[in-house]
C-alpha cells in the first residue's frame, strides 16, 4: 500500500519526500506526534512520540502492519542468490559431519534423542538447499 493512503487518513499533515508528521489517531492527539517515513525499499516506518505502539495506530485507521510493507513481486521466476561455491561446499561439509556422527552413533547402537532427530534433519534441510543453490539436483528423501 502506497504511503499516501496512510497520510490520507491522517490529521495535520505534514512534510514531504518520504518524511511527515502527522497527530497520531491512536490518543488524544492535538499537535502531531506521528513521524511517518517511507523507505527507499517502500516500507512504512510509523513512530509515535506519544509512546503508542504501530500496532495501535494502523488499527485506528483502519490498517494492518502488512500495510506498512510493499507488496512481493509475482514472478514466474524469483531472482536466485548467488553463492560461492566454497561457501556451499563449507556448508555440505559441516552438515555431512554431523550426518556422520550420528550415523557413527546409531551404528554403535546409541538411539538418538529428540533434539538430536530435529539436528539431524536440519542437517538434511541445508545440504539440499546448499545443493539446490549450486543448482544441483538433489533426490529429497
């Protein structure tokens, strides 16, 4: 939502090029005590010198916080992060360790434990997703 449905449904307005001041619609507000700043990436920063949470203001006029953020692009396609390749292979490594010790302790007739289980999967989680950023074809099992 563009910032000035927001300013709109503000008092005494005022400012210009991303910065205002408004009163606040969440108290008895007479002379602005609202900073409202839009960034560079089109988020919402709303602070109430008055001591009011953003959660209170968006609900008197009528919002929510997800109306402070701007909307995801719908692309077919996200844009992919690049990685290095020995960032990735340092992540395969470290996971594989740990795949390794449990499968060691398994193998030697230990029964794993419950945060050791979520451990492991986690381990699971990252070398897929390491190999799917080094574009990979990983078999998820």
């Amino acid at each position: 939502m563009k910032v000035e449905a927001i300013l709109s449904r503000l008092d005494k307005v005022k400012g210009r090029n991303g910065s205002w001041t408004a009163c606040c619609p969440a108290h008895a507000d007479r002379s602005p005590s609202l900073a409202i700043r839009e960034t560079g990436d089109g988020r919402i920063l709303l602070h109430c010198f008055g001591g009011c949470s953003v959660d209170s203001i968006v609900g008197a006029i009528g919002m929510d916080m997800t109306d402070l953020f701007p909307e995801k692009p719908t692309s077919a396609s996200p844009e992919r992060t690049r990685f290095y390749a020995s960032d990735l292979l340092r992540v395969i490594a470290f996971e594989a360790t740990v795949v390794s010790v449990a499968a060691y302790d398994m193998a030697h007739g230990k029964k794993l434990t419950e945060p050791d289980m979520r451990r492991l999967e986690l381990a699971h989680q990252r070398i897929n997703s390491a190999m799917e950023a080094s574009g990979v074809q990983s078999k998820q099992y």
